[in-house]
C-alpha cells in the first residue's frame, strides 16, 4: 500500500505541475491503481480498499502543495494547493476507492470467493 501511495503521489504531482503529458500521468496512475487493485482481489484483501485513499492523502499532500507552487507560483500556489489538499482531495480519494475498489472485486469474483480447505488440522483439548 506504501508503494502504490508513494507512486500515487508521484503521478499527481506530475499531473499538477505538467512536467510530463497529462494523458500519460493518467494512464501510469490508471495502470498503477489497476495492479495494486489486482494484488488485493487475489489476496483476498478487499477491505484496504477503504484505508488505501487516505494513507495515500499522507503521502501526496505535500507533494501535491508543492506541485501547485511550482504550477502556480509561491503565493498563489499556496492557496491553490490549501483548496486541492482539503476539498480536492475529496474527488481525488473517491477516484481511488473506486477504482481500487472495482477492479479487487472482479479479481476476486474472477478468482473465486472460497478458501481452500486448510492443511492444518487443529484439535481441542477434548478431542
């Protein structure tokens, strides 16, 4: 999850400060959302789903204030980067839950909902 936030922040602030072609940022963003999504519907791990936007808010906010100081200059940046960092990321989070969230789920409906049988056998005290 670490590393998904830390490439997650590094796509925003490209996006952000337009060094690179937004429609690339998009699509590394997409495509890197896309795997992390698979990686928690094949372990089965649907629930970080709902933890997964926010720890990647810690890692991205001061990024993202910084790209909108590079993109905007320092003083309007500032303000800019407060209303991206506080209401914007609102939409931005709710971009990554989703898509975490539908693409884990069709990988484990994909996989299947069942566990296989363990291959520990645990008995009680009685038995």
């Amino acid at each position: 999850m670490i590393l998904w936030s830390i490439a997650m922040a590094v796509v925003i602030f490209l996006f952000e400060t337009r060094w690179t072609s937004t429609s690339s940022a998009t699509w590394v963003g997409v495509g890197v959302t896309a795997l992390f999504g698979l990686y928690l519907g094949w372990r089965r791990r649907i629930a970080a789903v709902l933890v997964a936007p926010l720890v990647s808010w810690f890692f991205a906010w001061p990024l993202l204030w910084i790209a909108a100081m590079v993109h905007d200059g320092f003083v309007k940046g500032l303000f800019v980067g407060l209303f991206l960092v506080t209401i914007g990321w609102i939409g931005i989070g709710f971009t990554e839950f989703v898509g975490l969230g539908v693409v884990a789920l069709l990988t484990r409906w994909v996989r299947g909902g069942r566990r296989p049988d363990p291959d520990v056998v645990i008995f009680g005290p009685s038995e």
